[in-house]
C-alpha cells in the first residue's frame, strides 16, 4: 500500500493553499512501484516548490494589472470628454444679453418674386390657349376635309356633245359651252401633269389623280396652274375659251382611266355624284 497523502500546505498567510503551490507539490510526489512508501520530500525541495509558487503568484498579478491598465488607457484615449456642467448651462441659457438670445430668422435663399411669379403664370396661359386654338383649328380642318367634296362639276354652262362618235370622227369627251373667261374647276383632287400648248386643243391641262386616272382640260383661253403644282377639288385651273379647233366658247372635258383608256365622263362624274 501507498503511504498516507502528505498534508496540504498554506500559504504564510493562513489562508487557504495556493493553487500553484499545490499543483507544485502534487508533481513533487514520486510514486514508486511496489509496497515501497512514497519517500517525504527533504525540506530543501519544499523551500524551492514554495518560492516558486510565491513567484508565480506575483508574475500573475503583476500581469494582470499592466493589462488593466492598458485596457484603461485605450478606453480613455477613444472616448472624448464632454464639456463641463458649468460650460453646458451657459451654452443653453435662454433670455441673455448676448447672441444667444431669441432664434434669428434667416433670409430666404430663393425668395419668389411676386410679379414675376404672376408674368410667368400669365405666359403659361397663354401658351395654354394657344395649343387648346391649335387643336380646335385642326379639328376643324379635319371635319371639313372629310365633308369637303372629292368630286366637282369642272365648269358651269351648257352641255352640247357627249362621248362618243361625231361627224364621222370618235369625240372622246364631253362639251360644257359658256362664255369666254368662264371659270374651270379641278373636277378631283391631284396634281398637274401638265399646262401649256396643245395641238387640237389650243391649251391645255392634264391633272393625274391618286389613282392614276387622268383629267384633260381642253380650249380654255388661260390657266392659272403649273406642272406639280397639287390641287384640290373645285379649285379653278383656267377659263373657258375659244382657241383650237373648237366651234366656240367651251370646256372639252376627258377621263382617262387609269391614264391611258379614254371613258366617257359623264357616268364617271354621276358615279360620284355629280351630274352634267
């Protein structure tokens, strides 16, 4: 069997047994196999197990408040001091003799001038009432260009020869006779293709339409068009007159449809209402 456990030691103090000095005493202890007891450490050995014990305590300690102390220091140098109580009531002191007195109203930076505000509202309303104008003239347009007509009679008068043969010869249009300088409307939309000398007609105006059908305007004594000029219907183009071979004062009128093939005009004309 072991030997009994050696007795703990105490600190000089009298208080309970260091930690450091009893974890030195029980590596001391030499354990020998067998029924031998555990041999007593010699006074020299407890002399040096309790010095270093008492060195290590104090290392520790001395450890422990540098380490304070530089926690310490970086709390102070991170935190920034407020000002004192007596500097505190003084900047909030109300009523005094100084700058410190009742709130100063400042200026403001765009101040809005009263008249300029009113001219630029004025302008405002106008512009306003002048695109609500713009819309109503566009509207108003608009309903007259779709109850304007898109086809008219190319010349009041008497009509005295229609389409076909004549005299042994093929008339490939009708007359409308009236006085010399009667006015000759575009009897459709379209643009002139050409105005000037023709041979048999003396003058005349040839208008294309849209759709490629063609109008001759034939006799007339003057004109008052040019070649791409577009025109619209029943607006004048010349006036009735007497040169070529004509038998007098008349409008020889033709259609061409689709610019080649000579029509009669006068069903063409009542298809689209109008009547010769």
């Amino acid at each position: 069997m072991e030997g009994p456990v050696l007795a703990s030691h105490r600190s000089p103090g009298g208080q309970a047994p260091s930690p450091a000095l009893k974890d030195a005493l029980d590596g001391a202890v030499i354990r020998v196999r067998g029924s031998h007891r555990i041999a007593p450490p010699s006074s020299a050995l407890r002399g040096r197990v309790v010095v270093a014990a008492v060195a290590a305590g104090a290392f520790a300690a001395a450890a422990a408040g540098q380490t304070l102390k530089t926690v310490s220091s970086e709390s102070d140098a991170a935190v920034t001091p407020l000002a004192n109580a007596q500097e505190a009531s003084a900047s909030f002191t109300l009523g005094s003799a100084g700058s410190g007195g009742a709130p100063e109203l400042l200026p403001a930076g765009h101040g809005m001038d009263a008249s300029a505000e009113a001219a630029k509202m004025a302008d405002n309303q106008k512009v306003t009432e002048a695109r609500v104008q713009a819309e109503a003239d566009a509207a108003r347009k608009a309903a007259e260009e779709a109850s304007r007509p898109k086809t008219c009679l190319p010349a009041n008068g008497t009509f005295t020869s229609g389409f076909g043969a004549r005299w042994g010869t093929s008339h490939l249009g009708i007359d409308i006779a009236n006085s010399i300088g009667t006015p000759i409307y575009a009897a459709s939309d379209g643009t002139v293709i050409q105005a000037g000398p023709a041979s048999g007609f003396g003058l005349w105006v040839r208008l294309q339409l849209d759709d490629g059908t063609i109008q001759v305007y034939g006799h007339m004594d003057s004109f008052s068009v040019h070649e791409g000029q577009k025109v619209k219907c029943g607006e004048q183009i010349a006036k009735i007159g007497d040169r070529g071979e004509s038998t007098g004062p008349h409008l020889h009128f033709e259609v061409w449809q689709n610019g080649t093939t000579k029509i009669d005009p006068r069903p063409w004309l009542a298809a689209r209402g109008i009547t010769v």
